[in-house]
C-alpha cells in the first residue's frame, strides 16, 4: 500500500545518492556573520563610546574641582598682589 509520502521517500533516497557540488563558501559565511555581528553591536558600541566620553569629561572636571579646594588659600594668595597695589 503506498501512502503519499513513498514518493518523498524516494525523492530522498534518490538525493542522498546524488553527490553534491564541492563548493568552499565557508569565506562567504563568515563574512556574513562578521558584518551581522558588527551591525547588530553597532549601537552598544555607540553607547560605549559616549559613556567613554561622558566619564573623560566628568573625571576632568573633577581633577580641576580637587585641585581647586586642594589648598584653599590660592585664592587669597592669588588676590594679595591685587590687594597690595
């Protein structure tokens, strides 16, 4: 009795059979997934990089803060030529 999947049966058995083309695409593949795994990191790396520029910013800003209230006469010594004149 044939049911209506003997006739893919062997279509398959048919294709195993069958030797296949001698094909090297494994350059093709990976470049492939080196473009999807650039483009699909693309905003983290954006978002890295502003995070990178947030902290250089505000580390600067600190270093100049600490230097100021390092010694807090600076200000009077700077002002004592002017106070003298």
């Amino acid at each position: 009795m044939k049911t209506p999947l003997d006739h893919i049966d062997q279509i398959a058995a048919c294709a195993r059979r069958e030797a296949g083309p001698e094909v090297d695409v494994s350059a093709a593949v990976m470049q492939e997934l080196r473009h999807k795994m650039f483009a699909q990191d693309r905003p983290l790396i954006l978002f890295t990089a502003g995070s990178m520029i947030t902290a250089a910013g505000a580390m600067a800003y600190s270093l100049i803060i600490i230097h100021a209230l390092s010694n807090p006469l600076n200000v009077l010594f700077e002002l004592t030529p002017l106070l003298g004149q």
